[in-house]
C-alpha cells in the first residue's frame, strides 16, 4: 500500500481532496487532524517520515479567475519525506481565512521552527503552540503580509530614505 | 577646497609663480589627491551576487592590486571608498547608513551593481530602488553583475574623482523628478486584483 | 555579554546577524538573524512568465546559478509532461557539474580567506576563472546566465567544447592538488577545523538538513541517487561520505565531490549524443532580406530548405542546432531564428510565445520536484492555474535549515570556532533569504 493508501484509510473523514500526478502522492485535510496524520506519518514502521522537507503556503484568493472554486483560501503545504524507504507525500491543510491557525509541529521536526516562521511572516497564518513566532525575512517594523495576493508588489514601507 | 585640477604648462602658469602661497596648496593638494588615488582603502559591503564579481576582481585574473585598491579595510573607521556590493534590502538600509556616517572624510562611495544604481529588477516591497536616495554615490558601475573590466573602469574613473578631490554630497529624491509615474496606491482591492489577473 | 557579529561583516558571507550570548570566550547562545538580502523571489515570480522566471532563479543560488535554473526548468517540464532530448540533458548535467564545481571552490576558497590562509583564495578564484571560461563560451554571461529553457536550453555547445573543457579540467585538477597540499594536513588548518562545529546525524534528519552537510554526518543521501533526474542514472559517481560531522569532514566532502563533479563530466563528453540532426540542410546561404522579398513575391518553397544568416549572439540555436537542444513542441519552445525571421508561420509561433496573456500555458495542478543543488536538496514547487504567469512559485532553499541547525552546532564552542563553522555552512544569502 502507498503512504496515501494507508492514510486515507485512517483518517478517511479528515480528507478533504486527494490526487495522484505523475509520482507525487497529495492528501487535503482538515486542521483538526494535522497533529494527528503527522504523529501516524512520523512513528507508523512502513512510512517513517523522518525528514519535513518544506513547509509552505499558498494564497487561493481568486484562483484561476474563479473557474476552480475553493471554499478556502489558504492552503498551508507540507512535504514529507522518508530516508529509509525513499517516499514522499504532500499533505496540504485548508486554511479559512476568518481563522488562519494550524498547529505547530515544532516539536516533532526541529525544522517546522523556521518554516512556520516564515509563513507567519509572509501569509499571516498563526501556528499555535510555536516556541517564538516573529517575522525572519522581514523587518518588525513592517505591516501585512507580502505574499497574500492583496498585497501589491510595489508597495514599500522603507525604515529610512524617502517613501517611494 | 574642491577644485579642479589646475594644469602645469600653459596660460596659467604665470598666474601661479605670481602667488607664491597658491602655487604651493595647489601643488600639494595635487600630490595629496595623487596619493590618495593609489592608495584605496575599501570597505566592501558586499551583499549579493555582484560580491562574485568582485571577488573574481580582487583575485589574481583581473588584479584590482594593480590599482592600488588591493587591501580591503573591514572597518569603516579606517577605510575611505565604500564599495556597496549587491542589492539592499529595506531591511538593511539603515546599517548601510550607519555604515557611510562612521567613516572618516575624505569618502567616497561606488555603487557596484545596478541593485544599487537603480534597483534593477527587483521593483518590490522590499529593495531600496537605488542606494543614492539613502547615502550619496560618486560612482554608478552598472551591470548585472558588472564584468570585472567594467569595474576596472569605473575604478579608474573614481581615482580620476579622488584626484581633484571632488566628492559627491547629494541625495537623489525620485520625487524632484517630472513625469514620475504616480505612486502606488495604498488599498488594493478585490476589483483590482481581478482586473489584473485576468479572468 | 551579548555581542552583536552585525549583518555587515567580513567574515561572514553574504549579510546576517549572529547575536552571541558570550561568557569570556565560550558561546552560551546564538540568535541568528536572516532577511537582510529578501528580494521577493516568489512574489516577482508571481508576476512574469515563465521564460522571464529564469533570471529571478539565477541570482537565488548565485554561485552555481545553472544548477537553480535546471530546477526550475525541470519542476516546469513535470507540470507540462514534457521530454527533452537527450543531447539537452547532457548539456545540462554538463553545465550544472560545473557550477557545482565553482560553488565547492568558492565555499573551500572563502572559508580558507578567513582561517588566513590568503594563497588558497587566489588559486581557487584562478580555477574559478578557467570554469567561468568555459561557461560565458557557452551562455555568454560569467555568473547570472539564464540558459536554461523550458523545453531544452538556449543554445547548442560550441565546436569544440569538449577538447576546451578537457584542458580546463586538467588545469582545474592542478589547482585542487595544490590546494590539498596546503590545506589537507597544515596543523592550524586541521586543529581549527577538527572536532569544531559538530553535528549528529539524528539532528541533521530532524532539522532536516541535506547535502554535504548532512552527508559529513555519515548518511549517504543524494538526490541524484535517490531520485535520479535527467541522466545522472547512466553515469558512474560515488556519493563522498564523512565520519564526525565537523568542519573537517565537510571541507574533505566538499573536495570529493568536486572531483566526481569533474568525472561525471567527463563521462558527459563521451556518451553525449552527436549535435546537430537536422544538419541536411542544402546550406545556401543568403540574406534575410532576400529571404523576404522572395517570400513576398511567392517563392516560399525553396526557402524551407535556405540557411538565414543571423546575429553572432544568436550562435548555436539556428535551425541546425535546435532541434537536438529543445523538445518538439510548438507550444512551449520558441522556433529557430530562420523560421522566425524566415517564414510567418515561425514568426506567428515565436509572438504567440512570447506576448503577454499567451505563451508557454501549464495545466492546472502543481509540482514539486527536487534536485541536487551545491548545498543540499533544491527543490522548486509551482503552482499553476492555467495562466501564463505562475501561481506560486516556492523554492526550498537548501541553506535555511542549516543556517536554522547552526546554533546547535556552535553552542559549547569559542568564539573563534564560529568562523571555520559559518564558512563550512556555504550560506548563500541569495538562496536564505530569496
């Protein structure tokens, strides 16, 4: 059975969406079960997930001109992978945008720290339980978060020198 | 005081035997802008990719020893042309002007880099759109990066700038300038954002 | 005491702020700051084609910048579902070896600086110089080069190429033995590098740190044998491996590599399918200009068969070369110059291509797909919506976790480890921050 296979059917009501391209393996689910799936993914013998590769997100703010409706608008994006046995899979979490929390997994993988920092600095998801959430490429001084799609390119907040 | 340079032969020679005390600060004015001139001193506050060219500048292929530019000072107390390297960030504007002030005049300032020239093509929220509306340059090399002979030349064109002593002490404000488009708005609404994804 | 190593410092490659909580000599804590070079890689990317993409990446990874554009071109081509030919993947192994030989030789050069060892510096800047050679003969550009195409590359290798880079290999080959008897068994270089800065392999998982770093620990992971992209199945490399997870361990890592690096292009050179294979071209060669008039006036049918002359920069992509570098797909790969200049079916092809609104379309989806970078995994994960421009473009950059991990390694340690230790890391700002 493939990592989807087994998490799909533990966790069948948490799963959002799920879809196979090429060799990658994609599962959304909801934020309640993501401490859940990543503890199975992380200690079940025959998955063993020992590496959080990348933690990221996206902004589905009018996506595709509004052809493909989500009912969400972020989805924060994991990607998995297992030394031992050469897998990876991709677990996505449907973010609302009335209550951009998920969980942290800190904890669990040393590497969630920083990712989840960046997040919280570029799209303004909150992870709770983080150890020290602050903004890592930005200056604190700085408003929003740039890469939401509401927020122009162009739109500067210098610390000195004029307001172009 | 900042002048040009005074030419030895010719019409004004006359006027230089006939004052005595002339003669003698121009001529050591000369010999101070000379020595300045082969003896750099740079800070180089490197930050990004053009920091490779510069490297490859320093190195034994293009040689910038020749010019007399060979030894860099890291502190900015005792160095006199501060090579700023690569793009700035917003973030990191107000070390670059610490920095500058901390240094001991007389100083010069080269933009390496079209980052620090213009911006280049980084026109986003978080690149200062030219280091010249932040601390004042003398030299613009463009280039992205700009080849080590391109470096060169704007070296020697700089110690062509060390030796009349003439120094650069203006901002640029892209406001001062007509036909600026205007600026960008603040609210970026849904309307907006539709129109400029396209549907 | 708190000192405060600012975000300008010469030792430190590239801009960051390491605030050391400090008793005497001895490093109690480390906060690292990062963000000082934040260019808004994804958020300009989010606002150009895909072609346009391609020099965003070169600067992310400035020191090995093919390496980054194969990436992006690779996770572009898995969206579309697009083979290339197998003479551009030869090329672009080919290309991404030799950046990753002048990132190891900039990494080993700089650390070596800033021990004291200044000798070390120039002869490896001298052997960078021989491999920038190579590459502005190829791309045209020493450092940020954009070769890469989706679809294939730029340009064809020149004639000739493989005896050039044969005898710049060798000279580069000299470089390293020399270094290696400067460096390999000097008493200050070994006590300083030795034992200092070290890692355990269960917290290199954890931090999930990969490339050279995680591989000094003692576990073999390579993407290029994990998941094996392009051609790297058909060529014979072995994966250098440490023992202690120190600064030693890496420098010799970072050594081996270099010379598998230069193996494999050799191997490239002998198994690289032959160049040009539409060469039966009846090679008549006139000006475009009477091209144009005799197309005007009708005469179309010779003109398939006649060789346009074109600018010297566009060397190495006409008609002869195209084909064996880029996919057959009209969809996504520009035409040859003679057709764009040549004929109107060319020179319809070539602006559907290139205007704003059309051009090279993936389907809806997204993709990640990994590749070996200098540091570690590289991985590029897109997200498409049917446009022109991407969605998302997220580049997992193979520097923060280490740079997340260095605490860890110089708690414990004086202040003076920090310096062998950050320049073991290979930090490229570029790549942290993007």
């Amino acid at each position: 059975m493939t990592p989807l296979q087994k998490v799909q059917e533990q966790f069948s009501k948490d799963i959002l969406e799920a879809r196979i391209f090429s060799n990658e393996e994609t599962l959304t689910i909801k934020p309640s079960a993501l401490k859940a799936v990543a503890e199975f993914l992380k200690g079940t013998p025959g998955l063993e997930f020992n590496f959080l590769m990348d933690l990221t997100a996206v902004d589905y703010l009018f996506y595709a001109g509004g052809r493909v409706q989500k009912e969400w608008r972020f989805e924060v994006v994991y990607h998995f992978f297992s030394l031992k046995f050469n897998h990876r899979i991709r677990i996505k979490v449907a973010v609302d945008e009335t209550n951009p929390q998920v969980d942290s997994l800190s904890g669990l993988w040393a590497s969630a720290n920083w990712y989840e920092r960046e997040v919280w600095d570029m799209f303004g998801i909150r992870f709770t339980d983080h150890p020290d959430l602050k903004r890592i490429l930005m200056y604190e001084e700085f408003q929003g978060h740039p890469l939401r799609k509401d927020y122009p390119v162009n739109k500067r907040q210098p610390l000195i020198g004029p307001k172009i | 005081m900042p002048g040009k340079t005074k030419p030895w032969i010719g019409s004004n020679a006359m006027s230089r035997l006939s004052s005595p005390s002339n003669f003698f600060t121009s001529k050591l004015k000369d010999a101070l802008g000379w020595a300045r001139k082969f003896s750099i001193f740079q800070y180089p506050f490197v930050t990004a990719c053009c920091g490779m060219e510069y490297m490859s500048t320093n190195a034994s292929h293009y040689d910038q020893d020749r010019f007399g530019a060979g030894f860099p000072r890291f502190s900015p107390r005792q160095s006199d042309v501060l090579f700023v390297v690569g793009t700035i960030s917003q973030k990191m504007a107000p070390v670059l002007k610490t920095v500058y002030d901390q240094m001991c005049e007389p100083k010069w300032v080269v933009a390496f880099g079209v980052c620090t020239c213009t911006g280049g093509f980084y026109d986003n929220y978080s690149t200062v759109m030219g280091i010249d509306t932040v601390i004042p340059v003398d030299i613009y090399i463009p280039g992205c990066p700009p080849r080590p002979e391109n470096v060169i030349d704007g070296l020697i064109k700089l110690q062509a700038k060390i030796q009349t002593g003439e120094q650069s002490r203006t901002l640029y404000d892209p406001r001062a300038k007509k036909g600026r488009p205007a600026e960008v708005q603040d609210d970026y609404t849904i309307e907006q954002h539709i129109k400029h994804i396209g549907t | 005491m708190l000192l405060n190593v600012g975000p300008s410092h010469p030792a430190m490659h590239g801009v960051i702020r390491l605030i050391m909580e400090l008793d005497g000599e001895k490093i109690k804590g480390v906060d690292v700051e990062i963000g000082y070079l934040h260019r808004a890689f994804e958020k300009m990317c989010e606002t150009v084609t895909y072609t346009q993409c391609f020099p965003y990446t070169d600067r992310l990874n400035y020191v090995s910048p093919l390496i980054n554009n194969v990436g992006f071109a690779l996770c572009v081509e898995k969206l579309l579902g697009l083979d290339i030919p197998d003479r551009a993947k030869y090329i672009r192994v080919i290309m991404s070896e030799i950046s990753r030989v002048t990132d190891h030789l900039t990494c080993i050069g700089a650390t070596a600086m800033e021990l004291g060892a200044l000798s070390v510096f120039l002869y490896m800047m001298k052997a960078r110089e021989y491999l920038y050679e190579l590459i502005e003969e190829i791309t045209g550009a020493r450092l940020t080069i954009s070769y890469v195409r989706i679809g294939g590359v730029k340009a064809d290798l020149t004639a000739g190429f493989a005896q050039r880079a044969e005898g710049k290999i060798a000279l580069v080959r000299k470089t390293l033995v020399e270094v290696d008897e400067l460096l390999t068994r000097n008493r200050i270089f070994f006590d300083r590098m030795k034992d200092v800065g070290r890692i355990s392999g269960e917290d290199a998982i954890s931090y999930g740190i990969t490339g050279p770093f995680l591989r000094s620990t003692g576990i073999a992971y390579d993407v290029r044998k994990a998941s094996p992209y392009l051609i790297y199945d058909r060529l014979a490399f072995e994966v250098p491996v440490g023992t202690s997870g120190d600064n030693l361990d890496r420098y010799f890592v970072r050594m081996a590599e270099m010379e598998q690096s230069l193996r494999m292009i050799e191997q490239c050179f002998k198994q690289i399918p032959d160049g040009p294979i539409s060469g039966s071209l009846l090679g008549c060669v006139i000006p475009a200009a009477q091209m144009v008039d005799a197309a005007k006036m009708g005469q179309t049918q010779e003109l398939i068969e006649d060789e346009v002359v074109t600018d010297p920069t566009l060397q190495g992509s006409t008609r002869k070369y195209h084909d064996a570098v880029n996919a057959i797909d009209k969809e996504v790969v520009l035409p040859a110059k003679e057709d764009t200049y040549g004929n109107i079916e060319g020179l319809m092809n070539h602006f559907k291509l290139v205007m704003y609104g059309h051009g090279i379309k993936p389907p809806i989806g997204e993709a990640y797909f990994p590749v070996e970078g200098a540091n570690g995994e590289l991985g590029f994960y897109i997200v498409s919506d049917g446009r022109d421009q991407p969605w998302r473009v997220r580049v997992h950059p193979p520097c923060f976790p280490i740079m997340a991990a260095l605490p860890k390694c110089l708690v414990g340690s004086v202040m003076a480890d920090l310096i062998p230790t950050f320049g073991s890391v290979n930090m490229i700002a570029g790549e942290l921050d993007r």
